[in-house]
C-alpha cells in the first residue's frame, strides 16, 4: 500500500495525491509505503447491499485510521459484525470484490482483517 507524505507539512495521504491540499503548491509531495495496519475508528453493518453484493451480506464497513495518519473506509472481512469493535487493530488485505460475468475482469480492492 503506498501513499504520499508532504514534506513541507508532514501530513499522509491515502490514495497518494500529486498536489497537498494543506500547503497546495508549496508542498513537496513523496511517495511513501503505508503498513496498512491501523485502528477501526467507526463501523457500521450493512444489512441490505446494492445490487451486486447482496451475496455479501451482511458485512461491516469501518473507518480504519493508519499507524500513519490517513483515515480509509473499507471492509471488515472474516469476522462477524458482532466481533467488531471499535479499537480493535486491524491490517490490510487484498481481496477479490467483483467479477464481470462468468470470464470477466476480477476486481480486487484493500479490506481489512482483525490482528488477534
């Protein structure tokens, strides 16, 4: 996972951005590699998806803050909503999210898991 910290304010960003948005062009961007590990700050189960998730369900979206600072919303995967807390740590994973039709393009995005 990889994102960016601005060397004139020291903020992290998440996905990478080519312009800070503290220090706009005075900012020096650098790539910089995220552990992807971080505390659930907020969650929340959803109980009736949208259309194409509905197998999912239900499922537990979190707001995560990373050991570095950005702030990400992703999935809460291999646990049941009712173990999730806020607090707990958490580290990401790359996870299969979709498929176009029976030979399609498989979409892969970050969820997160629980760190026992």
């Amino acid at each position: 996972m990889s994102g960016t910290k601005c060397a004139t304010c020291g903020e992290t960003f998440f996905p990478p951005r080519p312009v800070c948005p503290n220090c706009r062009r005075k900012g020096k961007l650098d790539n910089v590699k995220l552990s992807g590990n971080g505390l659930i700050e907020s969650h929340s189960t959803v109980y009736v998806p949208p259309r194409g998730f509905e197998y999912d369900a239900p499922y537990t979206l979190a707001i995560v803050k990373l050991d570095e600072g950005p702030k990400i919303t992703g999935q809460i995967v291999d646990v049941s909503p009712e173990g999730v807390k806020i607090g707990d740590r958490v580290r990401s994973v790359f996870r299969k999210v979709s498929e176009d039709g029976h030979e399609g393009i498989v979409h892969y995005a970050f969820k997160f898991e629980l760190v026992r």
